[in-house]
C-alpha cells in the first residue's frame, strides 16, 4: 500500500507522513495533520504538501479514507 509523504522542512528529504492508501484523491483531503518526523520535529501538513509513493496522481483515483499505517 503506498505511503503518503511529504518533503520534511528541516532536511529537504521526503519522509513518510504514517498514513497509507491503496487508492488516493488529495484533492478530496480536507484539514491538515501532523506527526513526528524522523528528524524530531513534529510537522504540520495538508494536501497541498503531499504526494503518493508509487507514482500514484491525486485526480486518477477515487477517494478513500485515509488510514494510520499499522492500523
């Protein structure tokens, strides 16, 4: 399942978000969310500042929820 990720501030790298989806419409993503990056900062991000791993393009899917990985 891919990942969602985003380009970490602090290293300019892109790093997992924790959430995953099979199938992916960003646009349909309201709100923003946060997590603890691996560089230990805690980062703030929303739809605009994400993309799928896999090469997956937010129009091409249909929306689903997203989910924490491991969950």
């Amino acid at each position: 399942m891919p990942r969602i990720l985003i380009t970490c501030p602090l290293t300019a790298t892109p790093v997992s978000t924790g959430y995953r989806s099979p199938n992916l419409d960003l646009a349909s993503m309201s709100g923003s969310r946060a997590f603890r990056c691996g560089c230990g900062a805690v980062h703030v991000w929303d739809a605009r500042a994400a993309w799928a791993e896999q090469g997956l393009t937010p129009a091409a899917h249909a929306p689903v929820e997203m989910q924490l990985a491991g969950t």
